[in-house]
C-alpha cells in the first residue's frame, strides 16, 4: 500500500494497524525483560537446583517441582553412550590382560600396554560405571569425575591405536578411542557450567589447584622442550621416563602432552586462578585423568620390572610424590562440591539470595 493510499484508507484500519504496532512493541519489551532476567540469574550464580532430588524453589519460599535445564536434558539422552565404552575397555582390557601373544610390538610396550589394561579394568571401568550410577540422581561430583574418566580413555587408547602395530583388537580400541572422545564432547557441549560452578563451596582452595596445574603444564612442557631442543643440537636421543620405551613410543608421548596437556593444564590453571566457572570443570577432568594416567605409570613400571626386561625398574622415587599431588589436588576439588541436597533457602520479600551476593559459590563469574 502506499502512503498516499494509507492515508486515505478507513480510520478502522488506521486503528488496527496501530494496535498491531502497539502489540509488536510490547512483545518485543517483555522478551528483552525476559532473557534479560535469565542471563542475569545464570550470571549470578542463581540457576534452579539440576534433576534428582533437587527442587527449585517458588517466591514465596515453597519447594517446587524438580526443575532440568534444556542442555541438560539433552545430555542425558546421551547418557548411554559412556556405558558402552565401559563395556568395551572392560572387554578389550581383559583381553589384554589374558590373551598373550595379542600385543605384536616389542616387548617393553607389550609389557607397557598389560599395566594399562589392568589399571583400566580393575579401576578405571568400575569408577565410570560407579560415577554414571551417581549421575542418575543428579550428582555433580560425579558427573565430573564422568568427564574426567571420559578424557581418561581418550589419552589412553591413543596409546593402543597411535603407537602400536596392528593387532586382533585394533578395531575394538578404535571403537573406544573414537568414543570416548566424541563421548567427552557431547559431555562439554551438555555441560551447564555456570550452574555447576555454584556447587562449588566458596571455601574451594582454588588458587591452590590452580598452581598445581600451572606447575604440570610447566614441568611437563619444560621437559619435553628441553629434551627436544637437545636432541636438535646434539642428537640425544630424548629421555621420557623410568620406563623402557623404543624412541616410536616417546615421540608419541612427547606429541600428546605437548599438543593436548600442556596447553589444556595451562588453560584450567589461568581460568581457576580466576575462578571461572571453566575453570573449575576443566580443572576437575584433567586432574582425574591425570590421577588415572599415573596409575598407568606405576602399574607399567611393575609388568617391566616383573618381565625382567634390561634398564626396567619397579619403582620411580618421584612418583609418590607427583600422584600424590595431583590425586590431592583432585580431592581437594572435587571435596567441595555441594552434592545432593543443594537447594536454594528460602529468601525472603526483596531479599538477595545468598548466590546472587557470590558467598554461595565461586568468587567471580
């Protein structure tokens, strides 16, 4: 219509055009209100309790029905899928375990590959399965151990489908392998980090984790790089660890840590040292995996030494110390989270709740 014909056109359909804009108006207000509102209720740390036995609770102080958000029911509708990689490293550890003859590499990884699998099968395998149990009554703790265990299998299996020769099994840990990581990243992407992170007590000694991360990404990244830059100069062959390792098996490590750890502990310990509620999920899965990873370590170390291979040793004198620390740090974290009955109190007329004030949960967003 033009404007010539609108202005001559009935004054009734004036009036509804201008209702009509009227009406669009108040809409569009009421929805800025609204996700205005939402946005600044997740940003305070303020978001309604997550499934299980957690209630939200109504103005007037009164428990209401258990409230889920959108992302994550989504995630549990995936929830299966961390279930079968845990049948399958259960099926694929024992077979390591009791087949021999599987592993077809030299003997130091064949003996490396065995002390995986018996970490994976008496410990990793019942931990997830034990963790997705908790999950289902909405367990914080151990949906983030979940994570942990699930970036845990990731690395792991590398192991078994990167730095070994093809075996019987090969098909079975690459199911695993490819698994766990899109697993861990629908995991992540069902994540709701800004309510997870209000589990967390204001006690949390984050600063604390947050240097033991600092110092892995470190001591890690500076020892590979050192050994790397030497072996460029003099050709030294690069050094690893206490177990007896072909140079294939060491290049392998040496790229995993340095393109996926070193960058992922650094990362966590800057964002917890901030206290963002990233920070303390990243800090959280990596710090389980870590523990987890110097299982492996140590339970190698002994299938070497019990197979009296030349060089090898049961026992590495700084291993104590270093699992200790990183088991510690993962306790500590993971001691502090809110589980099971966290639900916000009662507030009374015009009153801030105690998570909007940020003494319910991390200090900064």
């Amino acid at each position: 219509m033009t404007v010539t014909g609108f202005r001559t056109a009935p004054n009734w359909a004036r009036r509804q055009w201008g209702l009509v804009r009227i009406a669009a108006t108040k809409a569009a207000s009421v929805t800025r209100r609204t996700a205005l509102r939402v946005r600044t209720r997740f940003r305070a740390g303020s978001a309604a309790p997550v499934g299980g036995a957690d209630a939200a609770v109504d103005a007037g102080g009164r428990p209401g029905p258990a409230w889920t958000p959108p992302r994550e029911r989504a995630r549990r509708t995936g929830s299966g899928l961390p279930a079968v990689i845990a049948g399958l490293m259960a099926v694929a550890s024992a077979a390591g375990l009791w087949w021999r003859g599987l592993y077809q590499d030299p003997e130091p990884v064949v003996a490396m590959l065995r002390g995986y699998d018996l970490v994976s099968l008496i410990i990793a395998v019942p931990a997830l399965v034990a963790a997705l149990l908790r999950t289902r009554g909405g367990s914080a703790r151990a949906d983030l151990v979940v994570g942990g265990l699930l970036g845990y299998a990731f690395y792991h299996y590398a192991n078994f489908v990167l730095g070994t020769t093809f075996n019987a099994l090969f098909l079975l840990h690459l199911a695993v392998f490819v698994l766990s990581g899109a697993a861990l990243v629908q995991w992540l992407r069902g994540l709701d980090v800004a309510h997870l992170a209000t589990r967390f007590r204001a006690a949390t000694p984050a600063r604390w984790i947050a240097g033991v991360l600092a110092l892995l990404a470190t001591t890690l990244g500076g020892m590979w790089i050192y050994y790397s830059v030497r072996f460029a100069i003099s050709g030294a062959t690069p050094g690893e660890s206490r177990l007896v390792l072909p140079v294939q098996a060491v290049h392998l490590g040496y790229v995993m840590d340095l393109a996926l750890l070193v960058p992922a502990y650094a990362t966590a310990a800057a964002l917890l040292w901030r206290r963002k509620p990233w920070g303390y999920v990243a800090a959280a899965v990596l710090l389980v995996s870590a523990g987890m990873s110097q299982l492996d370590y140590m339970s190698a170390l002994l299938f070497q030494a019990a197979a009296r291979l030349p060089g090898a040793t049961a026992f590495d004198p700084a291993e104590p110390i270093i699992a200790g620390i990183i088991i510690g740090a993962a306790v500590a974290l993971l001691g502090t989270i809110r589980d099971g009955d966290h639900r916000p109190e009662p507030v009374a007329a015009g009153a801030i709740p105690e998570a909007e004030e940020g003494r319910d949960g991390p200090a900064e967003r």
